[in-house]
C-alpha cells in the first residue's frame, strides 16, 4: 500500500542498521495512522565483533579544500594514528587519489571506517 520504506544508513562511527519507517500520512486521509519504526537490522546487535570494532576503531576526519583551479570541492578522509598510542608524528602517509569520473569515493559511511 506504499505507506512505509526500508531506510539502510550508517555512518564512519556506526555500522549498518536497517529499519521499516511509515511514511507520513496527508493530514485529511482516512488511512490507519503511521506505525513506529521497526529495526529490520544492527550490523552492532547482530555481531559482537562488529561492537567491538567500534571500540578500537577511528573514524576519519572529513576535509574539504578546492581544486587547484577552483572550479570544484574536494572531499578527503583524513585517518590520524592515535597519539597515545603510535606518539607523537611525523607518521607515514598513505595518499590514495580519486580517479573520477564515477560516483564519489570519500563519504560519511561504516566501510570508510573499516577500510
């Protein structure tokens, strides 16, 4: 009947949840009224080792910079060694360059984080 959808997300810090939402009813419908929100799945609560990822884990530190022409936004995940841990830089540094033209490499998602 169309009144709900499957909503996947995550972000850097969280692994993937799935969850059935209702779509909001116009004002003057007769339909039922919308039901809650179901969680369909918890990368988290299906796995205890994904749980435990996020605790030693570090999500990146997104950037954005122009291109050297200035025609175009940059995007760049920034991923910092733990300084308590591997002391005080400089550190190694890895730079892997997007190539284009296709879909965007750098966003706010869980596979960011466990690359």
């Amino acid at each position: 009947d169309h009144s709900a959808f499957v909503d996947s997300c995550s972000s850097a810090s969280e692994p993937v949840a799935a969850a059935l939402a209702a779509l909001p009813q116009p004002a003057a419908s007769s339909a039922r009224p919308a039901a809650a929100e179901k969680v369909l799945f918890s990368a988290r609560a299906a796995d205890a080792r994904v749980a435990s990822l996020g605790a030693v884990l570090r999500p990146p530190r997104f950037v954005s910079f122009p291109s050297s022409d200035g025609a175009v936004t940059l995007q760049a995940a920034v991923y910092e060694p733990d300084e308590a841990v591997f002391g005080h830089g400089p550190h190694p540094t890895v730079v892997s360059c997007y190539g284009g033209p296709h879909v965007q490499y750098v966003q706010n998602g869980w596979s960011l984080a466990t690359a």
